[in-house]
C-alpha cells in the first residue's frame, strides 16, 4: 500500500503539470490560428473593397455575396470597425452584372 501512495503521490502532480502545459499550448496554438484567420478575411475584404468600390467598378452580386460571407466569419472572430466601413461600403456600392452576364 505504501508503494502505491508513493506511485499516486508522484503521478498526479506530473500529471497535472502536463495537462496545464498542453492546455497553455492549445491555448496559444488557437488565438494564432483565429489571428491568422483574421488577418486572411481582413486581406479578402481590403482586396474587393479595392478593386470594385475604389475603382468605382459595378460589383457582381456574387462578389457583393463573398464579402458578406467573409466580413461574418471576420467580424464573428473579433474584427474591428475598419473591416465594418469597408464592407458597408461593399454593400452600398453600385449591383454589377453577374459573373455568367459579364462573361
């Protein structure tokens, strides 16, 4: 019995140690990975904003639909009000033809 306090009393400790290590790790491996997804969407907004509202172009509802969908993901992973303007510029800018019309 004195051997198996012996086992229990030195395994718990370094089994909790370890599993605070990985969580600590889990930890900072997701806040990059949601910083990189930021960044990614962020990038993808800037880019439409750019080349259909700066431009002054007609933006195909299918495009108008992907800023949508990347300014959600954007804003649900904590975006900031830049990428709220940009987008709100997006959605009033000038309705193009499609992409099949343009074609």
């Amino acid at each position: 019995m004195q051997l198996l306090d012996q086992i229990v009393a030195w395994l718990v400790p370094a089994m909790c140690g370890g599993a605070v290590t990985l969580a600590a790790v889990a930890w900072r491996y997701g806040r990059a990975v949601i910083h990189g997804l930021r960044v990614l969407l962020r990038a993808e907004i800037i880019r439409i904003h750019r080349e259909y509202v700066q431009s002054g172009r007609p933006i195909p509802v299918e495009v108008m639909d992907e800023a949508d969908d990347a300014y959600d993901a954007y804003s649900a992973l904590g975006g900031n009000g830049t990428g709220t303007k940009m987008h709100d510029e997006i959605m009033a800018a000038h309705n193009g033809p499609t992409r099949k019309e343009h074609s």
